[in-house]
C-alpha cells in the first residue's frame, strides 16, 4: 500500500470517530430536553426519572413480594379486617365498658309467693303422747280395723286398742293406757308461743267431736253471735267451754280452735292469726279468687288463691315487691343488648368472652406449632429409626378419639371441682397436646426435601452444628407453609372451645366465652323469645372463623406465587 493511502486511513477513521461523539452528544442533548418536559409535567411538581435511569429500578424483599400479593387479595383483607375489629372489639371494648364481666344487675319486681296452703283433712291424723310410740305400719293397720269395726289389732307383735270416743274421732290404747289419738279434725293454738301438751289436746278434740249446736238459737242469732256453746271440759284443775264452731275458750281467753282445714303457713318466721285463717276459709268457700286482709296495725294485703285439683289445695299466693335478678331483660339504653339469665350485662359477657376465645385459639395454635416443629423437625432431619419411632408415635395420637377423650377430661374436672381458671389452663393443654401430629407431619415432608439440597450440603461442610442447621437453615425454609396452617387451625381451635363451652365441658362460669354465651339457650322458650342472648355470640363465632380462614387462604396463595386470582 502505498504512503498516501495509509496517511488516509486515520483520517477517515478520525473522521467516523467525531460523527460518532455528534451523535452521541445530540442523542444526549435529546434525553436533557426529555427529562426536561417530564419534570415540568409532572402532576405534583415531583421529580421523574426516565426509564433508562437507575434509580427507577426498586429491589423488593421476598417478604414485601408476599405482602403486596396478599393485600391485592380483596377476600383476605375482608377477613383481615374482621379480625382487626374483633381483636378492638373484645380487648380495646372490654377495657372502655362501664360492666365488668361478672357483674349482676337487679330489678325492683312485684312477684306472686306462696304465702300458705289450704287443705281439707280427709284422713286421720294423729297425735301420740310423750315417749310413745305409734309407728307408720301401725297407723295404716288401725286405719284397716277401724274399716272393718274391730276393736284391737297387732303391729309389730304389739297389741293396740282403738276406741270411738266422739264422731271421727278414736283413741289407741296399749295395756290400758293412752298412747295417741286419731281424728279428721286439727287443733290449733291462738297463740303462737302456745305448746298445748297431748292431753289437753285430747280432751279439745274429744268435746269438738262431741258437741251439741242449739240450732234454732244459732239461725235466730246474727252472724257474729251465731256460735253457741256446745259443751264444757276440765283439765289441770281448770275449765274450759267448747263452742259451736270450735273455739275453745279458757274462761274469757280464747286458747285455741278445732276445724278439719289445714292452714299451713309457708315462711317458719310467721304466724297465722285467727281471724285471717277465718278470712280465708270464707273466702275459698265463696269460690273467690283473691281476699283482702287488713292486719292488727291497719296494713292491707292482697292475696290471690288458686286450686291445684291434683294435689286437692289451695295455694294462697301474696304479691311482695322484691328485688329480683334483671333476667333476660330486653336490649335498652343501659344494656344494648339487654342482659341473660344471670342478670349479666350481654354486650358486656360478649367482649369477655371474645377474649377468652382469642386467647385461647392462640396459646393452643402455638403450642401445637411448637411441638410439630420440635417433633417434625427432628425426624426429618435424622430420618432412620428416629424417623420411624416419631412417626409411630404420630400414629397413636391420630388413633386417640380427641372428642371423647375431652368430653371425659372435662366431666372428670366437673367432679373435682377444678377452678375455673385452672380448668381453662387444662383445657388450651389438653388441645395443643392433642393437634400438633398433623404440623410435625407437614415439617417432617418439607425438611426430608430441604436436606438434600445444595445449602445444606454446604452448611454441613462448614461445620454448622446440627441444632442450628435444623432452626436456622431448615425451620425458616417452612415457616410459609406453618404460618397459613396456624392461621386456618385458628378457626377450628376457636370453634372446637365453643362447642365444648356449648356442651359445658369448656370455659365455665364466671367467664365467658362464646361458646357458653350460646350455652344460654338450653331450652326452646329462650330460643325463640330471646333472640339477644345468642344470635351475637353466634355472629361473632362465625365471622371470627370465617375471617381466620379467609386469612390463611389469603396466605397460602400469597406465599405461592403460580397462583393467580
């Protein structure tokens, strides 16, 4: 080549060199008039970059990655959501709450109580002397002799003598002394500190059973002066007179009065006078359903009577203004969702035992979580006999009919008497102890294919201890697919307290829990008429499991990123 032709080549290459740098500047100068307008354009007076700058370019964490995945699923931020208000609703509202969860409330009420019993005597009745004896067979044996009008009968090798002394009225001797007295007529003290020894007592229903009524007398006489004497007896060097309709007077005091009704007074504390017992008898001979009695210091009663036909008496109710438990009282002002059967506020026992619920579904989740990983990691790293002897053993528990055994567990603590608190401790457990076989199961496949890989390869050549290769290379690799698995067992732990709390074998009273909020409605009338009581209980245990289960869906598509929705 000759000289001139080589002095060219560099100029031309010179040449290209330059146009090259023109280019690249005015390409240049182009990409300043670009992001020029971009910056003038932005909205919100912002920098933008190009799409050729660096620092357009954002790095995301894989933990960011499965976060945006789960809140661009509408489905789980509902159940998100919902277990946000539920955690606000049962810890932040039973913190705010006036009531505290076993507080009762009472209510001024006027009440019906049965004040006394009316019955008529139809059989006899006896009454036996001191340190007599006049047993129940021998009494049903001089019922039969004196239906067949004999004199004498045996009982219990013991000879007895009945003897008519007054109309209806018998005495019973043995070796010729008054042992008891059978009568249909009853004697009743005027005084309530009155004792009236047995002998006074005979010799009241002997002249009762004896008495003469001066008929035309008594149908001249006005109502107050129709009773007539109707004969006189002694007794302890005394004299007592017998009137026509039995009262018995001791010279000008009235000590007692013979009748064939029974007037039973309910409360011990109290005694029925005379003169409301004849009241009363005029009033249930009227056919009245309700009397009005005025007592000794002017005040007036009300009582209602009415007749049990079964039972052949008359229960003489009173109406008293007494406090009363707030039972199931309607949703008002001070109780929003009115109050159950132990006079509870509702609203109150419902953030309670929302508590009680969470905390429960939590501790039993994690314990179970615990031991799965402690159990499924250790046979899935070792493998061999350990493999073998964890897995059978994963076996029995799967054989262990959970159900029964529980409803056991808890009627055997029913008769102990477990406290409350304690019984609740037992039960989270009794549940954790029960459900971790499935999680160990899980992380005992997931590490068998995890151990095999290149990371594990190399921590086991540098040296890494076992333990540590296991939580910290292993463990971490299967956290995914526990936390989705803890977050859907969340929900049957929940429901699985409430149906033991529902069946009683759960959380007991005084705490509450869902489960022995719906507990409540044990028998139909509160189900249909008491809608408050258990409907809220039952849309919170709903929404709360709904939620955790739409949560742990949420999750195990999030983690796995070939699913798309």
């Amino acid at each position: 080549m000759s000289e001139d032709n080589k002095r060219i080549e560099p100029l031309e290459e010179d040449t290209l060199l330059q146009e090259e740098l023109v280019e690249e500047e005015t390409n240049m100068e182009i990409i300043d008039e670009v992001v020029e307008e971009e910056k003038k354009a932005g909205a919100d007076g912002e920098e933008e970059y190009s799409l050729n700058d660096d620092r357009r370019v954002k790095t995301l964490s894989p933990t960011t990655l499965v976060v945006k995945r789960f809140l661009r699923n509408r489905v789980a931020d509902t159940g998100l959501i919902i277990i946000a208000l539920m955690f606000i609703f049962s810890f932040v509202g039973g913190a705010i709450t006036p009531y505290k969860e076993d507080q009762t409330f009472r209510r001024m009420d006027a009440t019906n109580e049965q004040y006394a019993a009316v019955t008529e005597n139809t059989s006899f009745r006896y009454l036996k002397a001191e340190d007599a004896s006049f047993p129940s067979i021998a009494q049903a044996k001089f019922v039969l002799a004196q239906k067949n009008g004999e004199t004498e009968f045996e009982s219990g090798g013991v000879t007895y003598t009945l003897q008519e002394e007054g109309t209806d009225f018998y005495g019973i001797y043995q070796d010729g002394s008054l042992i008891a007295t059978a009568s249909l007529d009853v004697v009743s003290p005027t005084e309530s500190d009155t004792d009236l020894p047995f002998a006074l007592e005979y010799e009241i229903l002997k002249a009762y059973s004896n008495r003469t009524v001066e008929t035309d007398e008594a149908e001249a006489a006005e109502s107050e002066d129709a009773v007539v004497p109707a004969g006189t007896f002694e007794y302890g060097g005394s004299t007592y007179e017998m009137l026509s309709d039995g009262t018995v007077m001791e010279g000008d005091k009235e000590i007692a009065y013979t009748g064939r009704y029974i007037v039973k007074v309910m409360a011990t504390d109290r005694f029925l006078t005379r003169e409301f017992k004849d009241q009363l008898l005029a009033a249930i001979e009227k056919g009245d359903e309700e009397f009005t009695f005025t007592n000794e210091e002017g005040t007036e009663a009300s009582y209602e009577i009415t007749y049990d036909a079964d039972k052949q008496m008359w229960s003489v109710l009173e109406t008293v203004e007494s406090e009363v438990y707030d039972t199931y009282s309607a949703p008002s002002k001070s109780h929003w969702l009115g109050t159950d059967k132990n006079g509870m506020d509702v609203l109150t026992r419902l953030m309670y035992g929302g508590r009680v619920s969470l905390y429960i579904g939590f501790i039993v989740v994690f314990i179970e979580t615990a031991l799965g990983i402690l159990f499924g990691g250790i046979s899935g790293y070792f493998g061999g006999w350990v493999d073998n002897l964890i897995m059978r053993i994963v076996d029995i528990f799967y054989c262990i009919p959970s159900m029964p055994l529980i409803i056991i567990l808890g009627a055997a603590m029913d008769a102990m008497r477990v406290d409350p608190q304690i019984r609740m401790i037992y039960l989270m457990l009794i549940l954790g102890f029960l459900g971790w076989p499935g999680i160990a199961r899980m992380v005992r496949g997931q590490i068998l294919s995890l151990r095999e890989q290149e990371f594990m390869t190399a921590t086991e050549a540098l040296g890494i201890r076992v333990s540590r290769r296991i939580f910290k290379h292993l463990i971490p690799n299967v956290i995914p697919q526990l936390i989705v698995i803890m977050t859907m067992g969340l929900g049957d732990t929940i429901l699985t307290e409430a149906t033991l709390s529902f069946l009683g074998l759960g959380v007991k009273f005084p705490f509450a829990s869902w489960g022995n909020i719906i507990n409540d409605v044990n028998n139909t009338y509160v189900l249909t008429n008491y809608w408050f009581i258990w409907i809220p209980a039952g849309v919170c245990l709903l929404l709360t499991v709904l939620a955790f289960n739409l949560v742990g869906d949420g999750l195990r598509d999030a983690f796995d990123p070939k699913m798309k929705r």
